[in-house]
C-alpha cells in the first residue's frame, strides 16, 4: 500500500465519490495523477522510496466529478497543502465533498 493514501465522500450523496481525477505534486515537483475507485479511495498516489519530508499539494478535480453526476457545484477544485515531517508514518487524507462546501483532516 501506498504510504499516501486519500479517500473521498460525497455527503450530500451519503455515498464514496467515485470516479474523482486527482493530481498530487511532491515537495521536488514530480507530479502523479489518480482517479478514486469504488469505494472513493486512492491508495496508489505515491512509493514508499518516494514518500519524503517536506510539503506535498494534493488536489481534486471536482468539477468532473460534480459535471459527471449531473449536479451543479461552486468548487471547481480542491487543493489540500499538507506538511509530511515523518515520512515513515502512514499519511491518510480524506476529503468530505458537497457541491457547495468541503472539508477535511489527516486520518489515521
């Protein structure tokens, strides 16, 4: 498993958003992509040789998501800024999406 892993609900669904496109950019730059799953998570967004201190940008593309369901939404995109110190320690952020709010946390 990745040492980097998301997961996405959609609350106004009171379902896991599937189908999200994301982009995770590492503190050197390098950029990797991922689409949620079924269960609205993406456990393949970085290695563990990869995985390094410093900060890391996360970002949603909520538009697609909300445009694919049909449903009118304020947020284009959510971008998560997130600081690793301790690369070795398992890093979970989930993502809770409506079409007007969001909001988030480091789980566990």
């Amino acid at each position: 498993m990745s040492p980097l892993t998301t997961h996405v609900l959609d609350t106004a669904r009171g379902r896991p958003a599937v189908g999200v496109p994301l982009t995770l950019i590492a503190p050197d730059g390098t950029v990797t992509s991922g689409v949620t799953d079924a269960d609205g998570r993406c456990r393949t967004l970085s290695t563990r040789e990869a995985f390094v201190a410093g900060t890391w940008t996360l970002t949603f593309d909520l538009s697609t998501y909300f445009r694919d369901h049909g449903t009118d939404s304020f947020y284009p995109s959510a971008t998560i800024v997130f600081a690793v110190r301790n690369p070795e320690e398992h890093h979970h952020v989930p993502l809770l999406l409506a079409p007007y709010g969001y909001s988030t946390y480091r789980g566990s």
